[in-house]
C-alpha cells in the first residue's frame, strides 16, 4: 500500500535485516536519506549496503561515517535536516 502523505523517508541502516525486507524494499521509491555507520559491531555491513541498493528509490544517497553505533557525528543530524527540508517543502 502506497501512503501519499509521506514523500520522503530517512533510515539509520543496520542490524539484522529480514529477508522480506530485501522483498519489499524496491516498492520504496519516494526519495531516502539513509545513515550507515561503518564501524558499528551491530551491523552486518554487506547487508545494509545491500538494502540500500535494493531500494526502487531514484534519489537516495546513502551518508557513511567512520564509528560505532553511538560514534554519529553532529553533523550527520544536520545533513539529514537539510534532506527533510529540501523534501518537506
């Protein structure tokens, strides 16, 4: 079911992903800011880059930074924010 209302999506990658997500994520085609830390131990890597290709998305862009899970840097926050204000117009 597509929701009109949102019209742009943010999405902190990592953890386990399910497969069903894999499935479903090319349905995601509104544009996507997602966050990927590289270095944190929670996160299988490959499967979160791998979802992040698997999203029908034409504009996603995907914000890597070195660090764990608690390591996001100030400026990611702001990165995001101005994602949303650019899409949330």
């Amino acid at each position: 079911m597509v929701e009109p209302r949102i019209v742009a999506a943010g999405f902190f990658a990592g953890s386990f992903v399910p497969r069903a997500m894999f499935e479903e994520a090319c349905q995601v085609t509104i544009p996507l800011h997602v966050l990927l830390q590289w270095d944190d131990e929670g996160n299988d890597l490959q499967a979160a880059l791998d979802l992040f290709d698997a999203f029908g998305s034409k504009e996603k862009s995907l914000h890597a930074n070195m660090g764990g899970h608690t390591g996001v840097p100030q400026f990611a926050g702001e990165d995001a924010a101005q994602f949303f204000t650019r899409h949330l117009k």
